[in-house]
C-alpha cells in the first residue's frame, strides 16, 4: 500500500484496531517517518507490529496508538511497553460485560444485496462449466477454442514478460496501453472510414465483458428501454437490468428452407413491422450482435441498415458486439454497423482478442466509438477496474501490427482461423445431421444451434420441474454420454443413432 500526498487509510490489517476515532490524515507539511505518521495536531501515529511491511498477517495485526512528535524514539517505545494497548483494554471491558467484539451473535434483519441485484444472480455458464469439469465432457458451450493462439502471438508475450522492459510489468495508461491503442485506432478507422484519435475514441477493457459493462452503466438509466434481439448471448439481460433498465426483446424468426437443405442462420430473420414496433420514446439503445452467439447468424447490410434507420428516426444508441468479427464463413461479409450513414456518432463498437487471436484466457477488449460516448465509459471504468494487464496488452499490439500489415491476405491469421473453423463447422453440423438432429448450419462465430425435437423420448420427464426441455437434454447428455473430444463425440452420436434404429 503507497501513502498518498494528502489522505492516509489504514491498512486492512489495522482496521479493526479501536484506537481512532477516524483514520489520521497525512496533511501537506506533516512528518513522516519510517512506519509513523504525524497530523497537523503534533501527533505521531505509530503502527506496531513484528513484520518489514504494512499488510500483516491477522495473528500479528499492529497496534496505532498517537504519541506527541516530541517525544523520542526510546521514550516512546517506553510509551508502548508501559502497559496494555487500548484495543485489549476495550476488549477486556466487552468481555466482562457479556459482550464480544469479534465473535458477536447479533445478525442483520434486513436484506444485505442491493436491490439491483434481484433476479439476476443465476448464471447458465456457472452451472454448466461445473458439470463439464464433473464429467468428462467436450465443453461446446463456452465460445473458447482447445488449440493455443499463434506462434507470433505467444512470442510477443514471451517477451514483454521476459524482456528488459521492467515497465511492462507495471501500471500502464488506464484506459489502454499506448502501444495498443494506437495500432487499435489505426486498424478499425481503415475498416470504419473514420479518422481515429486513439486516446478519445478507443478504450481498452478486461475483455469484452467489461466493455459491455461499462456501456450499459454508463449510458443506461432507470426507466430507459433497451432492445435485445433474441436469441442473445446471456448477460445482456441481467447487465441492462442492473444498470436500471427494461430489456424490450425482439425475436429472430425463422423461415422454411428449401427443399432438401439444412436451415441456415441466415433463414432468422427480423420482421420489419415488429422491430419497428419495439421502439418508443423511451428506447435508449439497441444491442447488435453479428455475427450472433448462439445462432451464427451474420445480419446481412440490408438488415443492418434497417436497425441503422430506426436508430436515427429514434435517436437511439447502437451497443454493437462484434467479437466474432473474424469469424464469418462461406464468403460471407461482416458489416459494421458504425460504417452505415448516421451511425458512428451513436454506436459503440466491442471487440475482443480472446476471440480475434484465440487467447481468451487473456482478457483483452476493446471498445471503438465517438468520444461523446466513451467519455462516460471512461467514468465507468475508472472507477471500477481502471487498469488491465500491461504484457497482454503489449503481446495485443504486436499481434495487430502484424495483422494490419497482411490484412486481407491470404496468409493472414484471421483469414486462417475462419478457414479452420468453417472445416470443423461443416465436421460437427455432419455428425448431428448424421445422428438424426437437425442443425442450423451457422454464417459464422464458434457455436450452432441444433433442433432436438426427435430425442424428446429419451429423456425422462422432471415432474413439477418448469426447466426448459433443451437445458435437462443438455444436462442428460452431459451426465450420460461422456465424450473428451470431438472424434468421440461424433462416433458416440453415431453409436446412439444405431441403438434408436433397432435392430
């Protein structure tokens, strides 16, 4: 813990010491010495304990008892040893009365979470990674890859933690590493058209969870509507409704394919009249997702164009997720919705390099928008994080600049990545299509959606149970049909398709 230049705050292994009244304060012109403090009253706050450093173990919290500056060193170590300490005299008191300081029975009778926090505190993915770790399973629900990100960008890490650069594993800029948001901003303004300015319009997040954190803080209030088109990655909900708002969905419906082909992600659709319908006076934002997590969807131009105008006819927000950005398959082309007439001034763009370089473990997003808007991200941030990991984010920059200089390429590694992906799409959507499942074959992203109506007999009914019919499949497969890898899971799937054919 540093002393700052004006406030002190007593460590945490001194707080429970009922010495003060109130934390002594380090005033400008006040001494200091060694592990004592003096406030402009002449006294000198002098911690005590056995330990070279402020933080102490609990069996050997120090003691702060005040003794007049003037008083020497000897003296006041005579001072110390003259008898018992204030705080065991206090509770040799409470203990003759009944009573004890740190072992007290008295509970709260009213309710500790904040009312914010009402509804929400279930998450999917804690239940399920539980049961993937229980079992041996293939986790195919959490958007992570089983391979390592590339070479070039491991190397870059390998060295800013063992290079000569000590700086590296410290503090760097607060709202991004200058080296990150610099290439950030030269990247995404060739992609939008725009002219970035790499300290006011990007902002580096722990992930691209904190990015969508801090928008929904930061720019939603209480009684705003914020449209969420369903289906949608999970947080959105819980995240607007903790910022105060009501989530307003509006659902992608589906349409027929044609004949003798499986249904595409691209057959989702939004119906013009509906979304229209969802937008009010109290609309405050909508939130994009392309390409979509779960369904894979990538929203063509056209349909972005139809978001774009009812945000401008509204003058509502655009939160645009785009973390899967690289991740688009057959030829398919991702949109930016920012780069759409009227929408950089109202939409903030999320990105992530979990995703982009297979490095989730890293948490390192980023968002991309008008400074109008990132201002008050900024707000959030400071006061929440402030800070993210220096060598991530130098290993981060270095992985762009090489990206930037073969962007487009053949030999680029986001060109490769959705190459390898698409192989083992096509892979998957087989085994389910082979195993009597029908799969919604996805545009991009690393998930897909698969219809498993035909299965409803195997699995048995949970009597007085609401839980949805897909998530007790999820779980029977979980617990009943182990698979460690993908070939397993496939040659399980087949297994399981004999044994409902008969004999």
């Amino acid at each position: 813990m540093a002393f700052g230049p004006v406030r002190f705050s007593p460590p945490e292994c001194c707080s429970s010491a009922p010495t003060f009244p109130q934390p002594p304060r380090l005033l400008p012109g006040s001494q200091r010495s060694g592990r004592s403090l003096s406030d402009a009253q002449g006294w000198r706050h002098v911690c005590q304990g056995t330990g070279a450093g402020l933080l102490q173990p609990k069996a050997d919290r120090p003691r702060w008892v005040s003794v007049p500056v003037g008083v020497s060193s000897r003296s006041r170590g005579m001072l110390r040893r003259a008898g018992p300490s204030l705080r065991h005299v206090l509770l040799e008191r409470a203990n003759s009365a009944g009573h004890s300081l740190r072992f007290s029975k008295a509970k709260m009778s009213r309710p500790v979470q904040a009312r914010r926090l009402e509804g929400v505190d279930k998450n999917i993915w804690v239940e399920f990674v539980k049961l993937a770790t229980t079992h041996a399973t293939v986790n195919l629900g959490q958007g992570f890859p089983d391979f390592p990100p590339p070479d070039f960008l491991r190397e870059a890490f390998v060295r800013a933690v063992s290079g000569e650069n000590h700086m590296l594993h410290q503090y760097t800029r607060a709202f991004g590493h200058p080296p990150l948001v610099k290439i950030l901003a030269q990247f995404f303004g060739k992609l939008l058209g725009q002219e970035l300015d790499p300290l006011t319009n990007v902002m580096v997040t722990v992930g691209a969870y904190q990015a969508l954190f801090c928008c929904f803080q930061a720019l939603v209030d209480e009684g705003d509507e914020v449209i969420i088109i369903e289906p949608f990655f999970d947080c959105y909900e819980p995240m607007v409704k903790m910022a105060g708002g009501t989530p307003m969905f509006i659902p992608l419906r589906p349409k027929a394919p044609k004949a003798g082909q499986l249904m595409s992600s691209a057959d989702w659709q939004l119906d013009p009249a509906e979304l229209a319908s969802k937008f009010s006076k109290r609309t405050k934002a909508v939130v994009l997702n392309s390409p979509n997590n779960p369904l894979g969807k990538v929203f063509s131009r056209g349909e972005l164009e139809l978001i774009a105008d009812l945000c401008v006819k509204h003058d509502a927000l655009c939160i645009s997720d785009e973390v899967y950005e690289w991740l688009v398959y057959d030829g398919k082309e991702h949109v930016r919705i920012a780069s759409l007439p009227g929408m950089w001034d109202r939409t903030v763009s999320i990105g992530s390099a979990g995703k982009t370089f297979s490095a989730t473990g890293w948490k390192v997003g980023w968002t991309v928008g008008p400074t109008r808007l990132l201002q008050h991200l900024r707000t959030v941030h400071q006061n929440s994080v402030y800070h993210c990991a220096t060598a991530a984010q130098e290993a981060v920059a270095q992985g762009f600049q090489r990206e930037l200089e073969r962007l487009g390429q053949a030999d680029s590694y986001f060109a490769h990545l959705a190459r390898e992906l698409q192989g083992k799409r096509d892979r998957l959507v087989q085994s389910l299509d082979a195993a009597g499942m029908k799969p919604i074959v996805p545009e991009g992203t690393y998930f897909l959606v698969a219809d498993i109506s035909a299965f409803a007999s195997d699995v048995p009914n949970t009597t007085g149970s609401d839980e949805p019919y897909d998530s007790r499949f999820a779980k029977w497969m979980v617990k009943n049909k182990e698979d460690a890898t993908l070939k397993a899971a496939n040659d399980i799937l087949q297994k399981w398709k004999r044994e409902k054919a008969g004999p």
